[in-house]
C-alpha cells in the first residue's frame, strides 16, 4: 500500500479500516513500505510451493 491521499488526507481513519480488515481474515498478509522488496517475493515463493502440493 502506498499513495499520498492514504496516509496523509485519509490517515487513521483508513489505517483503522485495513487492521479491521485484517482482524476479520478478510486479508491474509499487509505488506508497507519498503518490506514490498522481500516480502512480496517470499509470498510468492509460497504461492508456487503450495500450487506445487496436493491437498
């Protein structure tokens, strides 16, 4: 997640929002800032591992 408007116009109030989000499992995973640049290729790693396995 990244936009000016978000953090800055929308602030808590939309952070409120994403952890309640989270809280009901409506999200698995919220990645910010800079953690985009190893997170999201974890995440990915974990994709393909579990497409790759039979339930």
């Amino acid at each position: 997640m990244d936009a000016y408007s978000t953090w800055l116009e929308q602030g808590k109030s939309y952070l409120c929002r994403i952890v309640d989000l989270l809280h009901r499992g409506s999200i698995d995973d919220l990645v910010i800032g800079s953690e985009v640049l190893t997170a999201i290729p974890e995440m990915v790693k974990k994709w393909r591992r579990s497409e790759l396995l039979p339930d």
